[in-house]
C-alpha cells in the first residue's frame, strides 16, 4: 500500500514545481543581516531550504536591511526636480530623489517612467508602500542587487551548508499592458536563461531564436504568493524548478543595450 | 504520529501554489477537442483536476486543434510583404502571414515586431516551431483567444464538473529586457488583475496605484515547466492560488490603449 502511495506521488508529483512562501516575516531594520532573517524564519515556518531551492527577495527588504530609506523632509529639490515636478504633479522632493536615482525617459501625471538599474520601470523604483514612514520616507531600489544577491546566497550557506540560487526583484509596469509584474533585478548562482536555439521541436524543426528569460518568470511566479499589502511575505522559496548554476552571470545580462531599443 | 506528520504538512504547506507540468500530451490535430485531451492527459498522469485550478494553455496546441496552420507554398506574397521581406531579409510568403495578422511596428533583421491580438510580439506570434511541416508550415495564434479559453473551460466542466480558470499563452519577447517571457493572450473565469488600490500596507499607508497582472504572472509561472522543445508539455495546472472569479472578465482589459502607449 505505502509502496503505492509512493509510486503514485512519485508518478503525479515528478518535476512539479513550489512556490513556498515564507509567512510571518520580520520587520526588516537598518542593518539586519537578511541571509540569516531568511533561514530564521524558514525555520519557524518547518521549511528546511534545501539544494537548488530559488530564494526569491522582494527588494524591498534589501533596501531597508541596507538603509536606502530617505527622508523627504530632507531633500531639497533641484530646479531641475521643480520644473518636472510641475509637469507629473509630484511632489518636488519625490522628484529629487527619482532623478537621482535614474534616468527620466517619459514623464505622466503621477508617474515618471525612468531607466535604472537596468530596467524601465515607474519612479526609478522609488515608492512610499511597506516603509514606516507615515508617507513622507521612500525607499530606493539597492544600489548593487546583483552584489546584494550574492551575499545573502553566501550567507544562506554558510548558515546552512545549502547552495540555494537567490533573486531580487521589483514590481513595474510595461508599456503595452496594464498592470504591473514581478521583474528580476539582482540575481546569484542561476542563469537568466533558458536556450532553445539549436535544439529541436517534437518535428525535428531546428529553433532559431527562442530564450526564455526564466529569472523573470521566477520572480512573477513568486509574486504570485507575495502580495504587496500587509501580508508581509517578501520571501518566496520556487522549489522543483531546473535551472543550470551560473557563478557570473549578472542581471546586466537581461539589460537590453539601449542601442538595441526599437521603442523610445 | 500521522497526525504530527499531517499538522507538519498542514503548517508548511498552506497557500503553497504548485505548478504542475501535465506529461505526454499527445500530438493536436485539427479538429481535436483540446478540452478533452486535457482531462484524459490528467487521467493518464494520475492527476485530479480541482476546483480552481487554473489550466494554462500554450497557444500553440489551440492553434493547431483550430486549424490555423498555413502552408507557405500556398501563398502568394503581395508587393508590400516583398517590401518588407527585403527589409526584414525573411521569406516574402512568411512576411505576407505576418502582416495579415497584426500590424507592423518596427522591422529588424529576421524579425517584424506587430501588434495582433492585443500584445505586441515578434513576427505576429507566427511560427514554425511544434508544427509538423519541415519548415514550410507555420501556426498562427488562435483568432479569439478568450473565446477558445472559454470553449475549454467550459468542456472541463462539463466532462469533470470542476469549475476552473483558463489561460491560453503565448512566448514573447520585451522591449527592454532580453530574451522571451510567457504572457496571457486569452483568459475565462478569471479576473486578470490584483489591485491593491485602496489597501493599507503594513504601517498603514495608503496603496494608489499598484495593481497586479495576475494572469501575466500565471502564465510566466507555467512557461517554467512548459518548454518549448520536444517536451510537449503544452499544459500546465497551477494550483492553490487565490484568484477572483470573473465570468466577463477579458484579456481585452489587459491591453493598454493605444493612446497610452508612452513609447512608440
């Protein structure tokens, strides 16, 4: 009876992939050591982190454990930052810090769609939600995801001998569909793609083109469990999945040149 | 001890979301009642179908159960497609298809990016990959994308009485970021978006703008055990995951006007 059990799951569950959200986590302070908070609350949950498991960070506990919080109240804008806080209808300070932290391609009503960290993405990523601050602290994307990424991978086996993959990610709009996704923005141990250029369909057709950019797609998968209100689940374990190891791929791999971009 | 074990699983695994590859689904012909197929592949796995599982569907099979596979013998290229073809250095017959199905934003080499059903995709989303035709046969995507989900979902429930969402997808590259990602191109019983407008973060702040494009995220979530070689793994469930229902709901909504388009 057991044996059948086991072949049954074995038959049913084979490559089936989790995606395993870790509940109840902390608060993320200035300083925290995130690669221990994770493996901490793992614990707490019963879920062992196990080889190849993909730990998948809402960036914005990153960017409080590094202490990219700033204090509108402390930023005086530029006349640059008046001038487009006049066109977007935002508040001149928020524009300071935006500009700062990239490059303004389109300016809305509410929303300047920038260029940073390698992605386009809405406010350069800077945003008011899941900070204490009453409405008047930001936080900013970290500086270096992948260099943030890697430490926390690090740091999840030095603390449980576990060689996990780690991505960072950021919700954001895109240009030709409503609503925001989940997008990779810092990345360990995995590499962005998955290649089917020479390999053959069922027909024996020879592809020529096709990559699939699976960070991404990992880090909307995970998205899907995360929630961005109060739930506070900013980790994701996306467990079962295939994926080759890379010690030095980067994000910057995903990065289109901007020399490439047939929309402007 | 069963009952430790049983709280175990009960703890770790509650609101864990599984996507779950359905193995061996065989070869769609025109005709074929793509609803049907789906149920006896799950059969054949040892695989329920639940209530609220979501069935994501790659278009492909949709295409072929639809008979929208052309024969580039066939046609005969017009004076523009032969234009093009010189630009774009494909083959004028395949240009000819493409520009019939969506309109042409921007030409490269090998690749024509067109807006057709909704998503601005490569080559009109037409392709010669999982069709049987040595390379002379392509699929287009299916005609009404939502109308198709529908059909299916509606023949599930009637062959199992289970009520689930469909979503029908398609590979797509993005304007700013390398490589292919899976999105929804045609949804049913499903609402598409997550909104968190009007939602309270954990310290309270007010959420204005964020909404999710859950069925982007979904569809993301499944290409990672889908493929796109001869695994034939066309159909994925995904498991677990608290949607809302939506009978009207379209991928229509998802599309971005194209008057809101901020990059041309």
């Amino acid at each position: 009876m057991l044996i059948l059990i086991f072949s049954y799951c074995f038959f049913t569950c084979v490559r089936k992939v989790e995606i395993i959200p870790i509940f109840d986590f902390p608060d993320v302070k200035h300083g925290d050591d995130v690669g221990l908070l994770i493996v901490e609350s793992c614990r707490r949950c019963g879920i062992d982190i196990l080889d190849n498991d993909i730990i998948v960070i809402a960036s914005k506990i990153i960017s409080k454990a590094e202490g990219l919080i700033i204090d509108l109240r402390d930023v005086k804008p530029s006349t640059q930052a008046y001038e487009i806080s006049k066109l977007c209808n935002l508040d001149p300070r928020l524009v300071e810090v935006i500009i700062r932290e990239g490059e303004v391609l389109k300016v809305k009503s509410g929303l300047l769609i920038t260029f940073t960290r390698g992605i386009v993405c809405g406010n350069s990523g800077v945003d008011f939600s899941n900070v204490d601050g009453s409405g008047v602290r930001v936080a900013l994307l970290p500086k270096n995801p992948d260099e943030s990424a890697r430490r926390v991978r690090f740091r999840i086996r030095e603390l449980t001998g576990r060689d996990v993959a780690v991505i960072i990610t950021d919700t954001c709009g895109r240009p030709f569909r409503r609503g925001a996704v989940n997008f990779a923005i810092g990345i360990s141990g995995i590499r962005p793609f998955r290649s089917y250029v020479g390999r053959r369909d069922r027909y024996g057709y020879e592809m020529t083109r096709t990559s699939i950019c699976i960070v991404d797609e990992i880090a909307a998968a995970a998205e899907l469990v995360m929630g961005q209100g109060d739930e506070g689940i900013p980790v994701v374990i996306v467990r079962g999945l295939e994926y080759e190891k890379c010690e030095e791929c980067s994000i910057n791999d995903v990065v289109m040149p901007r020399e490439d971009w047939l929309f402007r």
